[in-house]
C-alpha cells in the first residue's frame, strides 16, 4: 500500500526560504514527484528524483532519501506566485502515481 | 506542448443520470488516468489505461466505468451519479518512461444534485 504525509498549510515571506516535508511508506517504489497546482487550475510537474541527494532546478530543489522514506522541496527566494498548493507523488512499479495531501503555501508581503 | 482536453469544465447532473466525462490528448501517450481531488483528500486515482482497451483500478473505483477504444481518448462513465460523486475530476496522461511526469487537462468540475 501507499501512505504519504506532507503538512496541510504553510506560511512564508517573500524573499525567504521554505522547505516542504514529505515522508512516504509504499511498496515499489520508483520515483517521487513533486507538482505545483494554484487554485482552480491543474497540477504542473516541478521535479522528479529516483536516486537520493538534492536536485537543483533554479529558486527550486528536491531531495530524496530513499532509505528514510523522505523527501522536501526547497523553496528559495519566494515570490507572492510561488503561493500554491505543492504535492507530492510517489511512483510505483506499475507506473502508477499516489498523491499525497497537498501542502498549501501561502507567502506574505 | 502536451495537450490534455476535458470535454468540460463545470457540468451539473442530477442523482441518477448517466454521467461521461471526456478526455483527449495529443501527445500519443500510452498511459492515460482518471483522478478526483477532493479537499482535505488530495488527488485519488480512479481508472488508468496503459493501452487501447486496457484498464486498471485505482484506489476508488466503485462507482465508476471507464472506456479507452483510440489512444487518445479515455472516458470516465458514472453509471448512476450519486450526491457524493460530487467532486473536481482531473485527467492525465504520461509515457511509458519512469521518470516522466503527468500531465494534467484542466478538470471537470461535477456537481450532482
């Protein structure tokens, strides 16, 4: 089975730095995801990492830890825009992707 | 650019009705999904297809039908709405590489009365 917890809320400051937990219990597993979704549009895909340690993709980063089930998503120099909900997603075996929650961020002037 | 199309953005139903919810892409991709995402409950996988005429449950799938005839087109059919199929409805599609992503249309949002 599937289980993966990430907080409810966050709030931050423009120009700060935020990190967003993610842990995870699943059977084949075979990749974490992380997505953006803003209010009332679709998910958009951020990063993807399979084998542990930091990726870094511009004021964005994710790291993984396979063997402790983690993973965050490292948020720098926030912008208003970057107030969205964050998911996290694990893969298994079978192609098949699990959303955890959502993390909702709000970042304030 | 990937391009997943729903059919519809809002549809309202009554209790009952046969329900089908559309979606298209552009990007010959194998694998096609149907999720809900529900507040407090995140995203839930109904239905995906990983080919033409194949098709897997998700974690909910009671309730729900799905149909996948072209590859490019992957329907979801509530044979009978019910009040708490209420809900928004997201459809993606993906490769059959590990790490590639998900992409989303922009959803269906449901509401059975």
């Amino acid at each position: 089975g599937q289980n993966i917890d990430q907080p409810t809320e966050m709030t931050a400051t423009e120009g700060a730095i935020v990190q967003i937990n993610c842990t995870y219990q699943t059977s084949g597993f075979n990749g974490l995801f992380w997505y953006q979704q803003h209010a009332g549009e679709a998910p958009t895909f951020l990063s993807y990492n399979v084998l542990d340690g930091l990726e870094e993709k511009g004021r964005f980063s994710s790291f993984l830890s396979r063997s402790k089930g983690y993973s965050y998503l490292l948020l720098k120099e926030l912008q208003m825009k970057d107030s969205a909900s964050y998911l996290c997603a694990t893969l298994n075996a079978g192609n098949m992707l699990t959303f955890g929650g959502g993390t909702r961020l709000m970042v304030k002037p | 650019d990937v391009k997943v199309t729903q059919s519809s953005r809002y549809l309202v139903k009554r209790t009952g009705e046969k329900v089908f919810l559309e979606c298209v892409q552009d990007m010959d991709h194998e694998n096609m999904f149907w999720y809900r995402q529900d507040p407090g409950l995140g995203l839930r996988l109904i239905y995906f297809s990983y080919d033409v005429k194949m098709k897997e449950k998700g974690d909910i799938p009671e309730g729900y039908s799905v149909s996948r005839e072209k590859k490019e087109r992957f329907s979801l059919i509530l044979e009978s709405a019910s009040t708490n199929q209420t809900s928004m409805y997201l459809c993606a599609s993906k490769t059959d590489w590990t790490g590639s992503p998900l992409h989303f249309g922009n959803g269906t949002r449901l509401t059975v009365t």
